[in-house]
C-alpha cells in the first residue's frame, strides 16, 4: 500500500531524481551505444512502480521511454521493466501501452534478482544502463557486483542506484539496539538484518551504528547510514574498473539527506556527463520547490536543497550563483595541481566539482579554467577541456 500512497503524488525529492532520468540516459546511449553492433541499447528500470503518479506526471518508465524515443532514430533501445506488485505492474501495462510510445521494450511482474538472468541474456552484446530505484533496499550486492558491474567492459554498462538512507537508518538503529540490549533478536528484526547482509554484502555494518544509543537519536543513525552508503559504494568498486559518483539529496538545507543517488560508471565521459546533468537536475529542483512554496504561500528565503536562498527567476539564481560556484570550483583545481601534479578534469570529479555538484554544470567548470588560464593553468577552457591533462604553465 505504501508504494501505492506514494505514487498519488510526485513529492519533491523525486523532482532531483527525474531531472537526471529525463536527461542522463539520452547522454549514455549516444556516448555508449554508437560502436555496438546494432547500435544496441537496454534501459532497465528494476522497481518502474506504476509508471506515473496520479495526477499524471511520468514517472520513471515513462521518461526513460521519452529517452529511448528520443535516440530512436540512431539507437535501437529496449527498455525492460521490472515492478514486483501486481496492482503496480497492471497500472504499468495500462500506462505504457497508452504513453509508452513505440519503443521496444519487456515488462515482467516479479523481483529484479528473479528476472535478472533474463535481462543479463536480452542485455547481451547491447549497452546497458540500469537505473534501481527501489522503496526500501536494491538488488543484493553480489548480484550488482558480479552479474551488472561484472559484464564485460564493453559494451558499457552502468548503474544509477538509489541508496535509501532512511530504510538503512530505521533498519540499522533497530537491529543494532535489539542487539546492544542484549535481547534476542525478534523475527521481524531478525528478517531485517538478513536483509541488511544481503544488500550490504556481509554484517559489517553494524559496528557503523555503534554511535547510535536509543530510538531518539535519529540524526546520528541517519550519518552513520550515510558511512554505511560511502563503505557500500567502496566495496562494491574496490577491485573493479568503477568509481562512484554520488550525490545526497535532501529535502531542505537543514534536514537529513533522505537518499543517495549513485552513478557506477567505468567511464570518465560518464562521470562528467553525470555530474552536468546533476547541476541542471538541481536547477529542476530548485524551480519545484520555490514552485510549492509559492502554492503553499510561505514566505521565499528558507533555504532549500543546497542551502542557497530563493531568488526571483531561476535564470536569476544561476546568473548570481555562478560566480561563487566558479571560484569554488577554480579553488578545487587549484589545490588538486598543488596536491597531485596535472591532471584530467573528468578522472577527479567530485573533487574537481566538491560541495557544488549538483549545482554547477560543465559551463562553471570551464568558466573556473578560464578564470585561472594564463598565470595558475596554461589551459584555455576551449574545446573538450575536460579530457585534456590540465598543468601548470
């Protein structure tokens, strides 16, 4: 029934989420799909829901269709979508068929673990982006490391992964508790920590809940949910080709990240890609959320997403923003020349981006290139600057 609830409306922190699906997957089938034979592409959406929210709004099978639709004169994308719930699945149906377009695709009604050695064989010889996006946990980590992030490295394949910092902070604090306590573990608690094993990849986070000492202390089981997601996100790369770019989105600036979302890619043009459409998926979020709080007649200023306050255009709010956002990120160039010598811009980018991701986009960083171009870097910010090494004079 939850699922359900949640899809009656398009709450705001699905605005972030669907400011990168309605971009992003575009970005990957025209970068990854052009040297497959067939010019091959998959789109998997492993937990699609209903398709859209009740007041019609698309959800995430629907602009990964508009994606697929919109690269189908140069791409043969299919789209595979998986959603568990039946009543879900059979909205899903109805949804697509009636909005879909003409996009190929496959709709199955089950979990992702069962339906994923199919999706492996339709996805073989074909690039492949996975986008879970689930209520509660994903797909357990052996199965993203050894069956998704395990493909061979071409054609390319990567994940988009919603980390629930909520789910893993309730489930974490309960079974952590239970467990200080003394007490034994009830069934539910027990059901829960299997969980937690299977998706995280072993008990090992438990010891990042020791902080936590009762059912008050939200804020600490909330920050040590964000270690357990940085710990995750490590161990699932360590050893591989893949790096992790991830950003914490949050409803307002003084609240909790409610989630990570977390792009595995083995690809620097991806990881740069990736972090463009982050800024311009926050500018979507920005525009929503100033959007409610006029609908909701609260006075502007109250801080939002990333802390900046509510200007009167969103032109407006990039034009005043960008030049903090630019010395920033000129700032973050800067120090890396110091620390590591010359570098590409697109094999560091969290750290080329730092606390602007998910607001700045290619256009700061190439302005920040410039702005440091003749006495801190000899380049000039023309071109593809971020696939070239970048040095001191």
């Amino acid at each position: 029934m939850a699922g359900r609830d949640f899809f009656a409306s398009k709450r705001a922190a699905a605005v972030f989420k669907h400011g990168i699906l309605k971009r992003y997957p575009v970005v990957f089938a025209s970068r990854t799909g052009r040297d497959v034979a067939g010019n091959r592409v998959v789109f998997l959406d492993g937990y699609a829901g209903r398709g859209e929210y009740g007041e019609g709004e698309p959800g995430s099978p629907l602009l990964l269709s508009r994606c697929a639709e919109y690269v189908s004169t140069y791409r043969n994308v299919l789209g595979f979508f998986v959603e568990q719930d039946e009543d879900n699945f059979d909205n899903l149906r109805r949804v697509l068929d009636a909005k879909g377009g003409n996009t190929r695709r496959v709709l199955r009604c089950g979990s992702v673990s069962d339906h994923l050695p199919e999706l492996l064989t339709v996805a073989d010889g074909a690039a492949l982006f996975a986008f879970l996006d689930p209520f509660g946990l994903a797909l357990d980590f052996e199965s993203i490391r050894n069956n998704l992030l395990g493909r061979p490295s071409w054609p390319r394949t990567e994940v988009l992964l919603h980390f629930s910092v909520l789910a893993v902070a309730r489930m974490g604090r309960a079974v952590h508790l239970a467990r200080t306590r003394g007490d034994a573990l009830t069934p539910a608690d027990q059901k829960t920590a299997e969980q937690l094993d299977r998706f995280l990849g072993g008990a090992w986070w438990q010891d990042e809940f020791a902080r936590v000492h009762d059912e008050r202390d939200e804020e600490t089981a909330t920050q040590s949910a964000l270690r357990v997601c940085k710990i995750y996100e490590s161990k699932l790369t360590s050893g591989t080709r893949y790096q992790a770019i991830s950003m914490p989105v949050r409803p307002r600036s003084e609240l909790q990240p409610k989630y990570v979302l977390t792009l595995f890619t083995a690809n620097n043009a991806g990881a740069w890609s990736f972090a463009d459409t982050l800024g311009r998926a926050g500018l979507d979020w920005w525009v929503a959320w100033k959007t409610d709080m006029v609908r909701r007649g609260e006075a502007p200023g109250q801080g939002a997403l990333f802390g900046e306050e509510v200007l009167v255009t969103p032109e407006k709010y990039v034009k005043q923003s960008a030049p903090a956002w630019t010395e920033i990120i000129a700032g973050n160039i800067d120090r890396l020349l110091d620390e590591t010598g010359p570098f590409r811009l697109d094999a560091a980018v969290p750290e080329v981006y730092g606390t602007t991701l998910g607001q700045a986009w290619e256009r700061h960083v190439r302005a920040a290139v410039k702005l440091l171009a003749g006495d801190r870097v000899a380049n000039s910010g023309k071109g593809d600057f971020w696939a070239e090494m970048i040095r001191r004079p």
